[in-house]
C-alpha cells in the first residue's frame, strides 16, 4: 500500500507527532526513562506502561510517585507524551484522566487489549472487547475527564479467529470520538504466538478515518517495513522489537544503517542504569534492572556465567565493575 514514509509527521485529533515511529505501552518497563530513551533515538509519539485508573483515583503513593510522572528531559525531544490507563469503571476513569492530564499527559491512552488474566477478570484491559457498551462509555469518560485525545490500543478479538476488536475500534471512533486505534491484530487468547492477521489491520485502516497505529511482530527492521506496507497503517508502534534495541527507532527512521557496536550497547546500558538509579535509588534499581540486563548483554555474545552474574547481582556497584571489565574484554575480542 502506498503510505507516507515514517519519516513524515502526523496529527492525532490536530496534535502533531513528528514522525510515524511510536514505543508501545510496555507493562511494567515503559517509566519516563524509558520513554526518554525512545525519544533520544527518534520516537516520535512514546506511551507510558499501563497504569490503574483505580490507583490514580485513589492516589496510590508508588503510582503517583513513580509511574504517573513526565521528567522534564522527556519535553527536550519533539513529539507528545501518552500515559496509558486501564480499567472498567467510567467514572473512575474520568477522575484518573483528569488527573493524567493535571500530571502533563498530552494524550490519554485506554489499554483495552492486555490479555493477561489478573487485568481481564476484573473485567478490564481485552474483557472490553466483549463489552463495548461499557467500552464506549470509558472513552467518553475519558475524554471528558481529561479534555485530551484518547487513543485506545486494542486486540483484534478474546479468541483466536475473532474479530470483534475490530467492530470496537469502529463503535469507538464512532461513538466515543476515539482519535487513533493502536491495533494489535492478534487475538488475546493467543498473547504474542502465531503470526498477526495484518490484512485485518488493513481492512481497519481502510474504514477507520482517524490514525491506525500498528503493533504486534514487528521485531525487526525488515519486519516492521513488511507489515506497514502490507496494512498502509499511519504508524508503527514497537514494543519488544524495540527492548535492547533503541537503534531499530533509527534504523526505521533512516538515521543509521549498522548495527550498533558492542561499546555503544555497553554504554546505554550504563545510560539505562544510571536513569534507574536516579528514579528508584541503588537499592530498588539493582532488583528492577535484572529484567533489562539480557536485553542488552544477549547481544554482546557472552558467556551464560557472566550473564547468570549480572541478573543475580543485588549491587549496581558490583554490576558497575562488572561492566568496566567487559570494555577491554569486547576491545580485546575485536568489536
């Protein structure tokens, strides 16, 4: 299909983003400087980690302290903001939104597609793919709350071979005046198995007449360019394609073409550290990184005792000297 090169801006509801490259909402990874890491390489529209409506209503401490906040360096680079919000009570969503948008939220974002079963059986995240009444009502709550564009990224259906996600998108640009559909074109039965129904997404792009963000396999460089041309979507929106990888952002966006060398993954993984350790303190940091450590050290070729090391470690001053010993041994190897 003939779509603009995601190099060109677009606008949501006449909020300009400057190019067509978007971080997905990852649960429980995409804090401020993750978000701010996807900006240095290019994003133009970042969205926050999924964030209870609930917890803002009832201004949970840790919500409110470390996930409902925009640090100032994130307003260096173009491009707005999202946080992303769930949750099944419309009233209780238009007090979070409200607030989401006090906090300096440009765009209010709606999980309705999160299959995982803690979130679905209390009647949120894909559950509202099976109640769009209710569905409707949360965008418009929503966006009367926050006074801001609400986007919704949902999945195509609960079940593998459903498509009911997709009569949503259409009630809820319709009836809820819903400004972008973040479309993951894979059932939530099925979470990230099997391959995406990306002619699905293209029938959505070819109806829906405001901004459809594609997500779900889109991995790599070749994959992403692939499934763009095949559904002519607005945009792309990266997910784990993109953890480990900020490079991919510019990859798509034409600002580089190598992959990146061993000192440069070595060094954002120090860059990532030390945002952690400035948001959550040493102790809290060296618990939280144990998940992003393979991200980046996978990539470096190492050996499984040294990998075992780091995500085992309960020190960033230990894992500070682990990475300075990796510098000459990459050197020494050639990289």
């Amino acid at each position: 299909m003939n779509a603009p090169p995601l190099t060109d801006p677009f606008t949501i509801a006449g909020l300009e983003v400057p190019n067509r490259v978007v971080l997905a909402p990852l649960a429980g990874i995409g804090n401020w400087f993750v978000r701010l890491q996807a900006k240095r390489y290019g994003a133009g529209l970042t969205v926050s980690e999924m964030i209870s409506s609930f917890a803002i209503h009832h201004r949970n401490e840790k919500t409110m302290r470390d996930l409902l906040m925009i640090h100032d360096s994130e307003r260096e680079y173009p491009g707005p903001i999202a946080f992303q919000l769930f949750g099944q009570d419309p009233e209780v969503m238009r007090s979070a939104a409200a607030t989401a948008a006090e906090q300096g939220a440009d765009i209010i974002d709606l999980n309705m597609g999160c299959p995982v079963p803690k979130v679905m059986k209390n009647g949120a995240g894909a559950a509202l793919i099976s109640d769009p009444a209710v569905a409707v009502e949360i965008a418009r709550a929503a966006a009367e709350g926050s006074g801001l564009p609400v986007t919704v990224k949902l999945r195509s259906g609960q079940k593998k071979g459903e498509a009911d996600g997709f009569q949503l998108a259409l009630r809820l640009v319709d009836e809820a005046g819903v400004a972008a559909i973040a479309f993951h074109p894979r059932s939530a039965q099925v979470h990230h198995k099997g391959s995406p129904d990306y002619e699905l997404a293209a029938k959505l792009v070819d109806q829906l007449p405001v901004p459809v963000i594609l997500s779900g396999g889109m991995s790599d460089h070749d994959a992403t360019l692939a499934a763009r041309e095949q559904t002519g979507a607005a945009a792309v929106m990266l997910a784990r394609g993109g953890l480990g990888n900020p490079w991919l952002f510019e990859h798509l966006l034409g600002l580089r073409d190598e992959a990146p060398t061993q000192t440069e993954i070595l060094a954002e993984l120090e860059w990532i550290i030390d945002r952690a350790v400035e948001h959550l303190g040493d102790e809290r940091a060296a618990r939280y990184l144990r998940t992003f450590y393979p991200w980046y050290l996978d990539q470096l070729e190492l050996d499984k005792a040294t990998l075992v090391a780091f995500q085992q470690s309960e020190s960033i001053g230990k894992v500070r000297e682990m990475l300075a010993e990796l510098g000459p041994l990459t050197a020494a190897a050639g990289h």
